[in-house]
C-alpha cells in the first residue's frame, strides 16, 4: 500500500486543526491540549501540541494522510519530522489577523527551506467580518504570482476541497514541467 | 470590511505599498493605541493588547496616491500652510483669514492666485509639503491602531495634489532614522539581495538616490549586503537604511547567498531534500477521490 502526505501549516489559530477536521474521513487524532490561562482561552479552548493526524482513503492501496503542525513555535521541532517527505504543503493564514501575517509568512519560508514541493496560502476564515481579501493578503505576505493564494472557510469541506485540489494541480504541474 | 490592524505587525510604509501596489482609494485613519491590561495571545508570545482610542491622523488615498493628509489638532488649512512655508505673512494670513472665513480652501486658491499673492505652484508645492510633512512624522510611529476605510474619502473643499507613493515609501523609509528598527527588519547583513521578478516595471517612474544607485548596481545573489555595503564604503546603518528603503518599496529581495545555504545544510546535518516517489496517475487518483468526498 502506499501512503502519501501533506502537511498543513500556519501560525498559532489559524484554523489548521478545523481544516483537517473537515475533510478527514476519521475523527481527527489530534493532540490537543486544554489551554490553560484565561487569556488564551479568549482565543479558543485547545491548541494542538504535537500535530493533527487525519486520513483520506482512495482506496485498498493508495491512502493520503494530512499532518497539522503545532502552530506555537515552541512546538516546532516537530515541524521538520513532519516536512519529510510531504507531497506539498499548505499554509493557512487568518485572514483577520494580520498580527499573525509576519509569522506567517516565516513559517511558508521555514516550509520551503525543508523541501522544494509545490504549496498553496489558504487564506482562511474569509466568513469573518474583518477578514483581509486574498488579494491584500498577496501584498501583505509578499506571495508571488505564480504561487496561490485561496479564499477558505476551513470550517466548510466544499472549501476545504478546494484548496487540496488546487494544491494537487500545483503537484499536477510540477511534475509535468520537470 | 475595513483592513484593520496595529503597527505593531504592520507598518506604515507596508500599508503605503499595499495600497501602491493594489491602487486602492479611501482613507487610513491612525488611532491613540489604548492600553487594555488585558494579555493578548500570539502563540507562545504573550503581549498587552490594545484597541483604538481617539484618531491621531488620516491621510486619504485615490486610486493608489496619496491625496491628502492631516494630524489630529494641526491646523492644516491653505492659509496656514501657505503662511508656514513663507509664503504669506503672518499679518496677510491673520487678514485673509478674517475675509475669507466661509471660503473653501479651492475657492480661496483662486483668490489668492488672481490677486497674485500667490503662484499656482506655490500653492501645489506647498500642498505637497504639507502633505509629505504629515506622512513623513507619522511614519516614525509603531505601535497604533489603524484602520483602511475604503468608502471614506477626504471632503471636496480641500485642494487634493495627488502624490505618488513609491517615491513618498523610499523617501518615508530614508527617514526612519531608529537604527534599532532597521536593525530588527535586516538583522542578517549576511544575506544578499536579488530584483524581483519584474524589476523594470517596478522601478519605472522610481528617483533613486546617488546612494540607492550604488547599492542597487551591486545588487546580485552572491554577494551579501555587508559585502556590497564594504565596496560602497558604507555603514551598517546606511547600507541598512538603503535596502530597508528599496525592500520596502519592492524593489530588491533578500535572498540566503550560495555559500549559506549549505553552511545552514551542514550545520544541521541534514540529508538533501528527498522528493516522495510519487507518479502522475497517483496524484490524479488523489483528484479524483477528493472531488468526490
Ligand atoms: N469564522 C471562522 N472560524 C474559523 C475558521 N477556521 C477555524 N476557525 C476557528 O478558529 C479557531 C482556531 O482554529 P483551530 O483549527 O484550532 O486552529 P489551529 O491552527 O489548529 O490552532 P493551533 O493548533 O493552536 O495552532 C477555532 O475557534 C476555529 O473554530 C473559519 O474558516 N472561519
Ligand atoms: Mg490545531
């Protein structure tokens, strides 16, 4: 049988873990852990240590696994074990935090500096009032052209489809032009 | 959906080249940062946050430049602005003032122009001035709310003399005098600098400095910016503010020099980035399955 990967990276909330979440076909395993102070817990109830795991099955031999990164720096020795191999990647962005925007775009280069596959910027939570377009997000973290960069909801799997396929296209591409 | 944010994350001459590069119009309202003593959660960075308190300045934007700019407070009218750059005295102005109390500032121009006190340069030149001034000063700032209203735009009275940004980015940048900013945005002077991909587009219309000039013609992904600030016999703080200036306004981009990358490799030890042996008609497999979840 054989097994491909794709990671899913991107700053701390950025809506990683609910990406997977809508789309893999197993609940997700994912190590989240309860966070502690109230001030985070503004944020949300869980943040994901380790990584999220979940599972897309083609069929008896081909299986397709989607690794969330911890979004926390602390946690990002694990970043480089889950890069190994990966067939792409995608980093999400929330969009209506453009405090994250830097961080983000250190963790594409990060990504990038691992392996040379094809990947895409998810520019998520565009449900949100504040949200940044895709468009002001391209200037924002100074993505070039050839790259792309997608509206996404990653609570809606429609969505979250979407952006997988443009990513396999990418893939797609690559490996015609090399 | 306005963009909102601090210029914490995102500084003023970002916000210039956003609005450059995507042509936008509206105006870009500055706010006092409120303290909350609330913690605010970035990850594993803790910091206080802050919210909008009253507006400190705006400056308004058609179509991608800069059309108009004011601080909260300052009296920005033609008069005083004329009268600040010499152009009137202080009794003409006191006079003008006084006649001229319900008269627009377009209306005003023309006035002034017939009667000859003025020439319509005068008036565009110090306009401009006046302008520059505001944005120039508040570029020094870090750490205030802002927010983008794209359907807000300056009332009709004011006389507007459209500015090109690009210009007004290198310049801005030129003026960020704190040598710690710039030492935060470009720690690494060992890293070099290549064009972008369409660096004639970028730099058409662009006034480069004698300075900009010289590190520009060195510009190539072999040599580190300290190497191209040694044959150009400049400091680290002027080679800083030299690529700080043309980064910002997109002109060059920092790259990791060869000799780097594999000093990095090395140091890591890691093995050379392995392609997964993945073939077409998997990814296509891949396709196929996910559009039918
Ligand atoms: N409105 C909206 N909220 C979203 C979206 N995606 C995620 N969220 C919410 O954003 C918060 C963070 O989402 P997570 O999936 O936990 O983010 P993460 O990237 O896994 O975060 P870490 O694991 O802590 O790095 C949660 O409250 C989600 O419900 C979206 O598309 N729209
Ligand atoms: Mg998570």
């Amino acid at each position: 049988m054989q097994t491909v990967k794709m990671v899913i990276t991107g700053p701390f909330s950025a809506g990683k873990t609910e990406f997977i979440r809508s789309i893999s076909e197993i609940e997700v395993v994912s190590t989240e852990q309860n966070i502690s102070t109230d001030a985070e817990k503004k944020e949300k109830e869980q943040t994901t240590v380790a990584m999220d795991f979940g599972r897309i099955t083609v069929d008896d031999d081909l299986v397709l696994y989607l690794f969330g990164t911890p979004g926390q720096r602390r946690f990002d020795f694990m970043w480089e074990i889950l890069a190994e191999g990966m067939l792409g990647f995608v980093v999400m962005v929330d969009s209506a935090k453009p405090e994250t925007f830097r961080e983000a775009k250190s963790i594409l280069e990060t990504f990038r500096a691992y392996a040379p596959t094809p990947y895409v910027v998810a520019a998520n939570k565009q449900d949100h009032p504040d949200a940044w377009s895709a468009d002001d997000l391209r200037i924002a973290l100074r993505i070039e052209e050839g790259v792309k960069l997608l509206p996404c909801v990653a609570k809606d799997k429609e969505s979250v489809k979407g952006v997988l396929l443009e990513l396999l296209y990418s893939i797609l591409e690559e490996m015609d032009a090399g | 959906m306005p963009l909102q944010g601090n210029l914490r994350d995102f500084s003023t001459t970002q916000l210039l080249n956003l609005i450059n590069l995507a042509g936008k119009s509206g105006t870009l309202t500055f706010f006092e940062g409120k303290r909350t003593g609330e913690v605010e959660n970035l990850g594993d960075q803790k910091r206080e946050r802050i919210v909008a308190g009253q507006e400190r300045a705006a400056m308004s934007f058609r179509s991608g430049k800069l059309i108009f700019a004011k601080m909260t407070g300052q009296d920005g009218s033609l008069i005083s602005v004329l009268n600040k750059a010499g152009k009137l005295t202080d009794e003409q102005a006191r006079i003008i003032r006084e006649r001229a109390k319900n008269t627009t500032d377009k209306a005003l121009a023309l006035l002034l122009i017939n009667a000859n006190y003025v020439s319509q340069n005068d008036v565009v030149t110090c306009i401009q001035q006046h302008t520059l001034d505001v944005v120039y000063n508040l570029m020094a700032w870090n750490d205030n709310p802002f927010r983008l209203d794209e359907d807000v735009h300056p009332d009709g009275s004011r006389i507007q003399v459209p500015i090109d940004l690009e210009n007004v980015i290198i310049e801005g940048a030129r003026r960020i005098r704190e040598i710690a900013e710039l030492n935060q945005h470009l720690p690494n002077l060992d890293m070099a600098l290549k064009f972008p991909d369409n660096p004639k587009e970028k730099f058409k219309g662009i006034h480069l400095s004698v300075e900009e000039w010289r590190v520009v013609s060195f510009v190539n992904p072999k040599n580190t910016i300290r190497q191209i600030a040694k044959a150009n016999n400049m400091s680290e703080t002027e080679i800083r503010r030299v690529v700080y200036g043309l980064e910002q306004a997109g002109l060059v981009e920092m790259v990791k020099p060869p000799g780097m990358e594999q000093a990095a490799a090395g140091d890591r030890r890691r093995r050379p980035p392995q392609k997964p042996q993945v073939q077409r008609v998997t990814v296509n497999r891949l396709i196929d399955k996910i559009r039918s979840i």
